[in-house]
C-alpha cells in the first residue's frame, strides 16, 4: 500500500492562494482531505485559492475520504480544531507519508500522537530541490502578501535552509 499526504486547509488554502498549489500533484500525486477540511476550504466561496482547490478536486488529486472511526474526534475536542481534529484521525487511519499542517497547536498533537509533519514551508524546499520552484523566499513573500500567517523567525529558517539567506 502507498503512503499518501494527508492535508489540513491552511497549507492548502495559502498555496492556491498564490498559485503554488499544484506543487503538492507533482511532489506528491494524490492528496487525502476529510470531510471537515472541504467544509473549510469552502471551494464555492470566490475566496482566493478556493478555485484552485476545486479544481484540484475536479482533476482527483485532491481526494475526500471520511474517517472511518469518529470515536477520536472526542478526545481531540478542545485541542485543535474540527478540520484538523478529523485530519489527525485520518492520518491515523491510512499508511501515512505525512500530515500537510502548519497550525503550531495541531502540529504538536500530530508529533504527540506519533505521527511525521510538514508545512507549507517543507513543502516550499522540497520543491526547490526538486527543480520544481526557483526561489522559496519569493513565494514565502506572496504568502505573507497575501495575509498567510508566517513568523519572521520562520521566514528566515526557511530562507537559510533554502540557502537564500
């Protein structure tokens, strides 16, 4: 069986944002969302990088799948939101390559729980790497741009690792 990413909305919300969101087809092929976090992208909306997000639902690659046991939910109430809280429950459920999160508190469960997290800005260097995007400082800029919540301490992590300090 093939380890799948399975993603929260914010990393996807802030890559369509900026046009970066078919990264993740070519990093990683298909992506897993659980019902909740479709609610959030609220792919109807107009919103920027709602459109990008339909329409990687409508090409498949960005796949729903409900969780198959909601009995976690309850334990994860008061920590982490309802997307996030169904998105650890199916990273939990499937034969995961990682957990797509950049929420601090979310990710910290996720790491208590056992399981591996990458955010936005991990998946910005592994595209880098790959050939598949120039400049990680260019994009962190149009996120920031556009109001995605990124730290200046993580902002120049990401540009020393990306060796564009």
């Amino acid at each position: 069986m093939t380890a799948v990413v399975v993603a929260d909305a914010g990393p996807l919300i802030g890559l369509g944002r900026v046009g970066r969101l078919p990264l993740l087809r070519l990093l990683y092929g298909a992506l897993l969302i659980p019902p909740r976090v479709l609610e959030e992208l609220d792919v109807g909306s107009g919103r920027p990088g709602a459109t990008a997000v339909a329409q990687a639902l409508a090409e498949g690659w960005l796949q729903v799948r409900s969780i198959g046991d909601p009995s976690g939910l309850s334990r994860l109430s008061g920590l982490v939101d309802a997307g996030e809280a169904e998105a650890l429950v199916l990273a939990e459920e499937v034969v995961l390559r990682f957990l797509l999160i950049d929420d601090r508190r979310g990710r910290a469960v996720a790491r208590r729980r056992g399981l591996t997290v990458v955010g936005t800005g991990g998946v910005l260097l592994a595209a880098k790497k790959k050939g598949l995007q120039e400049a990680v400082g260019l994009v962190v800029a149009e996120l920031a741009a556009t109001g995605y919540r990124l730290s200046p301490e993580l902002r120049a992590r990401l540009l020393a690792l990306a060796g564009e300090s």
